[in-house]
C-alpha cells in the first residue's frame, strides 16, 4: 500500500501528531500504539523511575508495582531489606 493510499491515522504519530509514511505500531496490553520514531513511543511506554523520574528504557529493578531505573534508585528509595528484581 502507498503512502496515498493510507488514512491520515495510519500516517499520524500518537505521541507527536506527526504525519510520517514510515510510522510503525507496538502492541501493549492488547492495544495498539502508532509511532514515528522510538523516542516517541519511550515517551509514551516506558514506565518512569518513581526516584528521579527519568523514563526506564532499559532493564528496570521492581519493587512489587514499582520500577526504578536502578539499583541505587531502588535502594534509596525502598526500606531495607526490600526485594529488588532486576529485569533482564
């Protein structure tokens, strides 16, 4: 299919409203996400560390519901003894 012959939502970033004939779809949770670029989709998936607030793109360490960037966001930010689980 060209790029013509596409709608405007196939052609639309979610994030961004960017109009881009190279957009791609994730699925998450049995949704899916158009997107123009990986920045905008680590926008608007990637869950943020509940410490510094920056957004975890890599492997995150759990604490039960919450995902910390690392190691020493999870440790200072949890009581001691806590479980961390990192993600690999």
């Amino acid at each position: 299919m060209s790029a013509a012959e596409r709608t405007d939502v196939e052609l639309r970033c979610e994030t961004c409203g960017n109009r881009y004939e190279s957009t791609f779809v994730v699925e998450k949770d049995g949704r899916r996400h158009r997107f123009d670029s990986f920045e905008c989709a680590i926008h608007a998936l990637a869950p943020t560390c509940p410490r510094c607030e920056v957004r975890v793109v890599g492997h995150g360490v759990q604490v039960d519901d919450r995902i910390y960037c690392s190691s020493h966001c999870a440790r200072e930010s949890e009581p001691a003894g806590a479980a961390l689980e990192t993600h690999t």
